[in-house]
C-alpha cells in the first residue's frame, strides 16, 4: 500500500504540466491522463485497504474464537479437577459411615463433621464460578448503587475478626471514614473479602495487613498489603489467573477454591480500574488497584 502511494506520488510529480498561474488546468492532455490515473490509483488503494481490513477483522475474529473455545476448555478442566477432591471425599466419608452401622458417636461425629466440610468447599468453588460467569456472561445486568466502601470494609474485618485473633494477625485500615463508589455492592465485597481471606490464609501468624486508600479524580486508588511470606517473583504475573495456585497443597488444605484472586481482578475490571501485584522489599504482597468513583 505505502509502495502503491509512493508511486502515485512520483508519478503526479514528474508528469503534472499544467500552467499553475493559468485559469484553465486540464487544457491539455496529459492533465486529463493524470487525472484519470489518480482516480484509478484512489480506487485501487481503497479497494486495496477495504480488503485488508476485511481480512484482518476475520483474522482477529478467528483468534478471539479460538482463544475463547481454548479457555472454555481449561476452564472445564480445571472445574472438573476442581470438583474430584470434594467429591471423592464425600464419598468416601459416607460410604464409610453407611458401611459401618458399628461405629461410635465421637467417630460419627467426625465423618459428619468431615463430610460437611468437603460440602461447604465444594459451595464455594460452586459461588466462585457463578459470580464469575457473571461477569463474563451477564455483566449488564448487574445492578448498581452507591456504595459505602468504608463500611463493607469495617464489616468484612468484623466477620474476620475471631481469625485474626487466632493467629494474631493485625489489621491497620487507613480508610476514610466514607468512601462512597457507584457500584455492584456484591462485586465490591468480593474484593474486599478475598482479599482478606487471601492475606489471613496465607500472610501466617503475627503478620500486618494495611489497607489504604486515596482518591484521585475519577478513581480511587486502594492498596491491600501485608507482611507475610509473600510470593516468588515468577509467581506474580500470574496471582489473578484461575485456578492459580503458587502452593497447590496448601491452597487446597486451606480451603481455597482457586478463584479467589481472579474474582478481585474481574471485579476490578467491571468497575474501570487496574490491578497488580507488587512483593514487598520487606516481606509480604501488596495488591494495588484503582475503582472508578
């Protein structure tokens, strides 16, 4: 195309003749020549540029299709790898309490026990999903509100509470005292709440979680640290993937469902902000991201 415009140029150049001062500019020939070709070269060069860019929009339509189709087919992978442990384990729990009519209250007790467990993870990774499939599939209908950010905070670290106690884990919320985002009031508190689970199930004991917040002026700007272990350097492109796992045993022991991190990204997104990771020179993980007031 830049070849076919060069030429064109060229070509005007060396064979226009006409009088610049004169009144009468296709007087001759020639003139009339340059301008029949000029029309044509127009007209190649759109045609040229139209059939590019058809091509191109089918190109790209083809590999979105095809990197969608591959993601479906991971995530139904990792779904049903997912779905095995919990439902084996539940299985298994209740096969042996009906195979053992003999066994005592205090071992019932803690089949039972088990058993309801292994239900309630398999709950989780079940709402996991669903909240993502909406906002994959169903995003527009989500409702929105003017939310209280400071608050839902103050709640999920009251419902954390008797957790960080257990592990002495301290909480430093720098939140002003309101911080009001137009938002999905759900979306909003499943970022908040896996990022709190994240940093108590993971940061160990003793640590510090912060949470800060300033505003800009269409976003506010959130930072969600802690001093805990913190991850390898290798790990943090890939913290919000799903199914991501950096320790997949003790993920799965701690309860998590894999999805955690990539509910918060999602959710990010949704209301027009950025996300990353950022290990700490000191220790620990701090998760930045931006929410459109």
């Amino acid at each position: 195309m830049m070849a076919l415009f060069i030429a064109y140029a060229t070509i005007f150049i060396l064979l226009e003749d006409y009088d610049r001062h004169g009144k009468d500019l296709f007087s001759e020939a020639s003139d009339w020549h340059l301008l029949c070709f000029s029309l044509v070269a127009l007209v190649a060069l759109g045609v040229t540029l139209y059939r590019y860019a058809h091509r191109m929009d089918e190109r790209i339509i083809r590999d979105q299709d095809e990197k969608r189709n591959e993601m479906r087919r991971q995530m139904t992978q990792n779904i049903s790898h997912e779905l095995k442990t919990p439902v084996a384990s539940i299985m298994g729990l209740t096969e042996t309490i009906l195979d053992n009519p003999q066994l005592d209250n205090d071992q019932r007790h803690e089949f039972v026990r088990r058993t309801h467990a292994q239900a309630q993870r398999l709950s989780h990774l079940l709402q996991d999903i669903s909240t993502l499939n909406r906002l994959d599939y169903a995003s527009s209908q989500l409702e929105h509100a003017q939310v209280d950010v400071s608050q839902v905070v103050a709640d999920i670290l009251f419902e954390s509470l008797p957790t960080c106690r257990q592990h002495l884990i301290e909480v430093h919320n720098e939140l002003p005292n309101i911080l009001v985002i137009n938002g999905n009031q759900q979306l909003l508190y499943s970022i908040f709440r896996n990022l709190m689970d994240n940093a108590l199930n993971y940061a160990g004991d003793c640590a510090i979680v912060s949470i800060g917040a300033t505003e800009g002026i269409r976003h506010w700007h959130f930072t969600f640290s802690d001093t805990g272990h913190g991850v390898a350097n290798e790990h943090l492109p890939h913290l919000f993937e799903r199914f991501y796992r950096v320790d997949k045993g003790r993920s799965r022991a701690m309860g998590g469902t894999g999805l955690g991190l990539a509910i918060v990204k999602n959710a990010v997104l949704y209301h027009r902000g950025t996300i990353k990771a950022i290990k700490n020179q000191t220790g620990g993980l701090t998760i930045e991201f931006t929410l459109h007031k």
